[in-house]
C-alpha cells in the first residue's frame, strides 16, 4: 500500500469520527446565540472536514461558506512571530539581541526593560506591562505615534518577572519586522507568508473585506436579539490581530504548522525556528484551567498547553463581533481552525475541545456546562436566584458642571474630553464616548460598555475650582495604578 492511500485512509477514518459535528455545531449555535461559524479539520496534509454553519449575514439570510471570510483577531499573532522567525533565519534579527540595536530610539518607561527588551520579549508577554488597552482602542494614531506612547505606559510588575497578555508589544514587534526590511509588517507578512502559502483570500483591512462579496458580519447578543455592530479597525494595531481570513486559507496555515515550516516541498522557515515557536516560553495564565487543561504556557505566538494528556497548540482571537480559534495536535498531526462571527462567542473553544475528544477517541468533555460555570450561567432555583437590588439613585453634583467639563491629557494615553451631553456628563476617549455617573465626593462611574467595564474614576477638585486631573483605572490587572490625565488649559 503506497504511503498516500495510507494518509487517505487514516483521514478517511478521522473523519467518520465526526459524524456527529453537525448536530453538535446545530445545538451550540443554539445555546450560544451564534449567528455563524466555519469548521474546518486537517490531517497532516489533508482537509478531512471544511464547512460553514448559520449566517455570515443574517438580514440577508446568506449562509456561511468554507471561503467565508472573518476577522481572526489575536490569532494573526502567530503570524507576526512566523515573520520574525524568517527574519531570524535570515541573520536580519536575533531573538535574544535587544530591540535598541535594531530601534535606537526606541523605548519604554522602565529604562532596564528600555535597554535589554528583545522580540522574544515581546512575542511571550513578558515586557511588565499590563494590558493598556485604551492606548489603543478606537484609537486615531500611527503605529509610528502608539511605538512612541510606550515610553509613558507604567509596568505593574518587573521586566521578565510574570506573563501579562500585551497587544502592544505585537504591535512593536511588527513594526520592528516592517523596520528591518524596509517596509512594513502587512507587507512582509503578504509576500513572505500568505503568497507563497496560497491564501490568497486572506487580507489586512476589515474596510477592505467589505469590498468583496464573501465576508460574515459582525454581531452581539444583545437582549436576547442578534444585533449587527460595527466593523472595528484596528489598523495600527494590526500585527496583534487584523488579519482576515477563511477556511480555506488557514487549512494551509494549519498544515503549515504540522510540517514544521515546509510547504510543498519548500522549506519557509526553518526546523530550529519554528520549534522555537512551538515550545513554552513563559508560565502563562489560563481561563479554561482544569484536570483537563492542568498547565498553561506561552511560546512565541502561541499557546502551549497539554489537553487532556496530548501536546496542544493553539491561539485564540476576538475583536467585536468576531471570535476565532486555531489549534493542533503535533504528535497526532490533527489542526483544527473554528470562526465566528459573534461577539465573545465560546464556540470556537467548545467545538475545537469537542472535535479533539472525538478525534482522540475520549468520551467528549461536557465543555458546554463548563463554559456556563465560568461565565456565571449555570441555572439557579428559584432559592438560589438573586434578589433583585433596587436601582441606586443618582446623585446631584456638589459643584457647577464647568468644574469637571474639560480636556484632559496623559502623554501615553492621549486627551480625554469631559463634556456635558442631553445624557448628562460624558467622557470622551477615542472618539468613545462613556457615560459618568456621580458617586459622591468628585468620583463618577465610567461605563465602557465596548469591554463591560465599569469604572470609578475621581477628579482632584480644589476649592470649586476647576478640577486640576482625573485619575482613571483603565488599567485593570493587580498592581497597576490608575491613569492620571491632567487639565489642559483653554
């Protein structure tokens, strides 16, 4: 028997295991409020399983496809370390060398992590910075103006001392892998990735998508109703997560991944780079932790966790309305890529851990109560249901409106705009604006209903005064101190 049919007939096997994915992928759109979701599984260098499921646009009834497009989210940070893992290989850049020598100009508000910070660093979260992320949400400027905010964001921990997801540093890196060879990022990744991978459907730009005639759009549950929100650009800072992509592309990224950097017989990265990527970098933390998923780390755009006694790779993505996940199983060379186009959706963890236990011929984990368990969800008795609290009432100022109205500015973060609307008192960020809700002694709840967050915030107010700052704690992670953005003057 030659060595195809023996793949053949293994994929063949594979895929009579998933008989039942159809049904699953039925009910799990109907207990998630899924509008859309695309399948897709690969075996070695088979596509034993490519569908679409529900609607890549609901108003218009029009069903999702293998060549559906979505937006992937975080799950373009594995291309952002495959660039610079060819720009490794190319002698252009050394993991370990610090991106100083590469940016002189470059720096962070730590002047240690200033002077020895490397792409590794940067790929595996451990920079010492929190999140920061309304540096960049929403935000108007350059990659070029975020690279310099860097200098103005305070770490919570110590440089190298905790892993701390950081869109930022993605950021950075890309636009360092743009900087070495004379381009940018999109352009790299484009000529020396998606083209020579064959994804030719795969692009940049949620405007750009919207020009072609097979994208999902995106969607939140919102009261019970599949609401269409806006499409959110996130251009500037696309290496951490802007990339689109389909079925029938990331199949290829997938299969790309098992054969360790060969792709039809060429070889794009190299065996000792992609290992690299592929092995744990950083102790991580893990919302799914369980006996199932006992340890997580992080590689170099990748999660690394063992599920349920076998390797695991894998990373997630979600931007609004969008939610992704891609992952494989080295040792059994099974990739697993799932797309949605519901916001914060669930689903493309429970069917990918839904598909592996198949796969793997285990009794399937019940993924679905264990998701309703850390989401607060699970049905309560009527004795065990809340008592709903009445309202808080809303309190009057204590001093003139003019007191808090204003701009206000943090060098990292930008201008914050105070104004008064019909609504009442609102802040602006980003061309965001948040509801403040009065608490008492110059402190307001903020509402960001783009992350469900509310905040309190305080205004320094002297002697009715106009208020000289505000400080907000936009920065949620242990350790971190609020942001303070001072009044500028008229």
């Amino acid at each position: 028997m030659t060595t195809t049919n023996t793949t053949a007939d293994a994929a063949a096997s594979l895929q009579t295991k998933l008989l039942g994915l159809d049904q699953f992928m039925t009910g799990q759109l109907e207990q998630w409020k899924g509008v859309g979701a695309a399948v897709a599984v690969v075996h070695k260098d088979q596509v034993i399983w490519s569908k679409g499921y529900g609607y890549r646009d609901l108003e218009a009834g029009l069903e999702v496809t293998p060549d559906t497009l979505f937006a992937i989210g975080s799950s373009t940070k594995s291309f952002t370390a495959a660039a610079a893992a060819q720009l490794v290989d190319e002698g252009l850049l050394d993991w370990d060398t610090p991106v100083k020598t590469y940016l002189p100009d470059f720096q962070m508000y730590d002047p240690v992590a200033t002077e020895r910070l490397t792409i590794r660093d940067m790929l595996c979260h451990r920079s010492g910075l929190p999140r920061h992320e309304m540096v960049w949400y929403n935000s108007p400027r350059s990659r070029e103006e975020l690279l310099l905010s860097l200098r103005y964001l305070e770490p919570n921990r110590d440089f190298r001392s905790k892993w701390q997801y950081q869109n930022l540093m993605y950021m950075a890196a890309g636009y360092l892998i743009g900087h070495l060879k004379g381009t940018s990022w999109e352009q790299v990744v484009q000529e020396r990735l998606l083209n020579p991978l064959g994804m030719n459907s795969s692009l940049f730009s949620v405007k750009e998508m919207q020009q072609l005639s097979n994208y999902a759009k995106p969607y939140m549950d919102h009261e019970g109703v599949h609401t269409q929100i806006p499409f959110r650009t996130i251009d500037a800072i696309g290496p951490a997560g802007c990339i689109n992509s389909c079925l029938t592309d990331m199949t290829a990224w997938l299969q790309f991944q098992l054969q360790q950097g060969v792709w039809k017989e060429n070889s794009l990265i190299s065996k000792e780079q992609m290992a690299e990527m592929h092995i744990p970098q950083m102790a991580s933390d893990s919302p799914f932790h369980s006996k199932e998923l006992p340890v997580s780390t992080y590689g170099l755009g990748w999660m690394i966790e063992p599920y349920r006694g076998h390797a695991m790779i894998h990373h997630g993505g979600a931007i609004d309305g969008f939610a992704s996940q891609v992952a494989f199983l080295p040792d059994e060379q099974i990739g697993i890529v799932v797309l949605s186009n519901t916001n914060g959706s669930v689903i493309p963890y429970t069917t990918a851990f839904y598909i592996m236990d198949c796969l793997l011929g285990m009794e399937p984990v019940d993924w679905t109560s264990t998701f309703l368990g850390l989401m607060g969800q699970v049905e309560l008795t009527e004795e065990e249901k809340p008592k709903p609290e009445a309202s808080p009432s809303v309190q009057p100022l204590d001093c003139p409106v003019s007191v808090y109205t204003g701009t206000y500015n943090h060098p990292g973060y930008g201008e914050i705009l105070v104004h008064e609307t019909d609504e009442g008192l609102q802040m602006r960020l980003n061309n965001l604006d948040m509801p403040l809700q009065y608490k008492g002694s110059h402190s307001f709840s903020v509402t960001l209903s783009h992350f469900g967050w509310s905040l309190d915030c305080t205004f320094e107010v002297n002697e009715g005064l106009p208020a000289a700052s505000v400080c907000v704690p936009f920065v949620l992670e242990p350790k971190a101190r609020p942001i303070l953005f001072t009044r500028l003057q008229d």
